[in-house]
C-alpha cells in the first residue's frame, strides 16, 4: 500500500486527474475542505467523471496561484 504522496506523484506522472484525495495532498489541504469547497463553489474547479469527481492539476495550479496575498492584511479586494 502507498501513501498519499506517492499515489499523488504517480497519478501526476500518468495521468492529469487526481482523486479527492490525492488532490488534497497536492494542495496541502484535508479532503474533506476541499468536499466543503465544492459544495460552497470557493474551491479549485473539479470535474465529473461518471460518479467520480477529478482535479486536474492543472485547475489545481491555477486555483493556488490566483489565491496569492501580498500580506495577512489583504483580502483581495482592491484598494
């Protein structure tokens, strides 16, 4: 059995979609925040493969990237 870690890098070499929960592990993140961002719309896009929901890392990275801050202060509103 392996890790997350290891599934996540496995699954980045072969294929673009993670699970759940090896998008979570990607992120930094528990499962369970980002099944909470789905249902609030606040998280990384995800798509539907049948019953199964998938993140491309690309949406993954796109996602981290636009939720960059200048300071602890900043909430992303402009000034």
């Amino acid at each position: 059995m392996t890790d997350h870690g290891t599934r996540a890098a496995e699954a980045r070499k072969g294929s673009p979609f993670l699970s759940t929960q090896q998008a979570a592990f990607y992120l930094g993140l528990s499962a369970r925040t980002l099944e909470k961002m789905r249902l609030t719309g606040n998280g990384p896009r995800f798509r539907k493969h049948g019953r199964y929901v998938r993140y491309h890392i690309a949406d993954l990275d796109a996602w981290s990237e636009g939720r960059g801050k200048g300071s602890t202060a900043d909430d992303g509103e402009p000034s």
